[in-house]
C-alpha cells in the first residue's frame, strides 16, 4: 500500500514589506509639506501681483509715467535689467570657470581651500557694501576706458558718446554685478569640476592626453549641466540686484548707449519710487515688479530645459 505525500504548498517570494520607521515617516512628510508650502507661496506671490497690477493694466494711458501706457514706460526698464545681467554674464563667466578649474584641477591643496573660502566670502558681502566700491572705486577708475571707447567705437549705438564724467554707467554697473555673481559661479562650478569621476580623469591622463585635453574631454563634458546652472542662478541673482545697481547707475532717459548716464532696472525703479508712491503709481511698480517676475521665472524654466537635455549627454549619466 502506498501512500502519497501531498505536494509541499509553494511559498511566497516575495520579501514583507518592510515597515517604515518614525523617523522616516516624518521626514518624508515634511519634505512634502515643504514642497507644497514653496508652491503655495510662489503662487500667493503671483496672484498679489497679478491683483494690484490690473489697475495699471485698465488705466488710461496719459496717466502711466510717460504718458504712452504701461508697456511704453515698462520696456526701457526691461531692456536695462537684461543689458546690465547680460555684462554681468559675460564677464564673469570666464573668470568664474578659470578660478573653479584652478581650484580644482590646477593649484595645489592649501592654497585650493584658502583661494575657496575667499571666494566664498565674496558671496557673504553686503549689497551696499558692493554700491560703495562701484561708487567710490570703480566708477573713477573706469571712466577714461568708457570714454574711450565713446571716442575710438562710437559708431556702435551701444558705445554712442558722450561718456558719463562720473563713470556710472550700465557698463560699471554691469561690472559690480559680475562681481557679485562671481562666487556663485564659481561655488557651483567646483564642485561640479570636483565630481567628476577619477577614472575618466585617468583614462584620458592614460591615453596621452595633457591637463588641459583631459579637462576639456573630461571634466566640461561632465560638468557641463552644472555649469549652466550656476550660470542661470548667477542670472538670477543678477536681473534682481537692487541696491548696488540703484547706488552705482546714474539713473535718466532711456538711450542705447552703455558708457553715458541713463537707463535704469526694474528693481532698482522700485527701490527708488516706491518709498514715495501713491496710488496709479504704486500700481504701476507693482506690475513692473510682476514683468520682472515673469521674466525671472522664464528665466528659470529655460534653464531646467536646457539642464534636463545637456544632462543626457554628459557623463552624470
């Protein structure tokens, strides 16, 4: 007589679910809550300056400043906030990546940290502190190069003379912004430069390649999506400077000229006749200060696009 054994029940493979413990719990929660919070935030702002913004956008053109309307009034504003950003950018790129390349591929390991930490004090420095030096410092010293390229390239409407005696100018204010940006171009550079992997480094040292060939093969390909962002912050921090721009640029008329007197940024609009505003006129600022907003944030999604298609070619992938 046999006997048959009934076949063993088959076990589950798959593993229990862990249990999430406390502290994860809340953490997690608390990311969500703070993301959430930035969201309602971001969109409370908005929504106050689209709501005292309509009165300018209703009002009878003769009574915006200029008599033409809100966008007449607006749009030399903008072009002095995009051109004194678009200095400041010029200049300060090249130096910031030079200074993150020496820092951390180049010089040696105790004058790396301490070149660091100074550039990191950069950033540390006070708005005013920055419009005193334009002021005081800069603006004499650059004044004789302004009118010279007034003199020598005055042909370009960007260069158009007379030059400003003073040497508040965009260009100077250009200047001081590139000095504020700087370490944050920089910061972000290096350590983007300092991620990338040893064995690309090697691998290119390996085939013969000199620093140099191995830093443009290797190192700017990897890092190339994190140079574009601290480039887009350093925008950024750049279209809403205020005080500097408003102690350094000697405020007047619009004109295409970047070495005489004139222009003006929205931010610095604001900071100067806001304190003094009243009514259609506070409007009007508000809804300039809802132009720089759109921009700032365009700004800012164009950067996430362009850092979401680099980052798929480079080595952070």
């Amino acid at each position: 007589m046999t006997t048959t054994t009934p076949p063993p029940t088959e076990r589950s493979t798959a593993a229990p679910r862990a249990k999430a413990r406390p502290g994860d719990r809340i953490f997690s929660r608390s990311a969500q809550v703070a993301g959430i919070l930035i969201l309602i935030i971001l969109a409370g702002v908005a929504a106050f300056l689209v709501r005292e913004a309509l009165p300018t956008f209703t009002a009878d053109p003769s009574e915006i400043d200029g008599g033409e309307g809100f966008f007449s009034y607006v749009w030399p504003l903008v072009f002095g906030t995009v051109a004194a950003a678009i200095i400041a950018l010029v200049v300060a790129t090249p130096l910031a990546l030079g200074i993150a390349l020496f820092i951390s591929h180049y010089a040696p390991r105790r004058l790396a940290q301490g070149l660091g930490y100074v550039v990191d004090l950069l950033a540390a420095i006070p708005s005013v502190v920055f419009g005193l030096w334009g002021i005081q410092w800069l603006a004499p010293q650059v004044q004789p190069a302004w009118a010279w390229l007034a003199d020598n390239l005055g042909f370009i409407p960007l260069f158009t003379g007379p030059a400003s005696a003073t040497g508040r100018t965009m260009m100077t204010a250009g200047l001081v912004l590139a000095v504020m940006i700087l370490p944050i171009i920089t910061a972000i550079s290096r350590e983007v430069f300092l991620q990338t992997p040893k064995l690309h480094e090697e691998a290119a040292l390996a085939l013969g390649a000199t620093r140099w060939e191995m830093i443009r093969m290797a190192v700017i390909p990897f890092g190339r999506p994190g140079i574009i962002s601290g480039i887009m912050l350093g925008l950024g921090r750049a279209l809403g400077e205020t005080m500097a721009v408003a102690m350094v640029l000697s405020t007047g008329g619009f004109t295409w000229s970047m070495v005489t007197s004139g222009n003006n940024t929205i931010a610095a609009e604001i900071a100067l006749d806001f304190p003094e505003s009243s009514g259609l006129k506070t409007n009007t600022l508000i809804a300039a200060g809802l132009v720089l907003f759109a921009i700032t944030l365009a700004v800012n999604m164009f950067a996430r696009w362009i850092v979401s298609r680099r980052s798929e070619f480079s080595g952070a992938n």
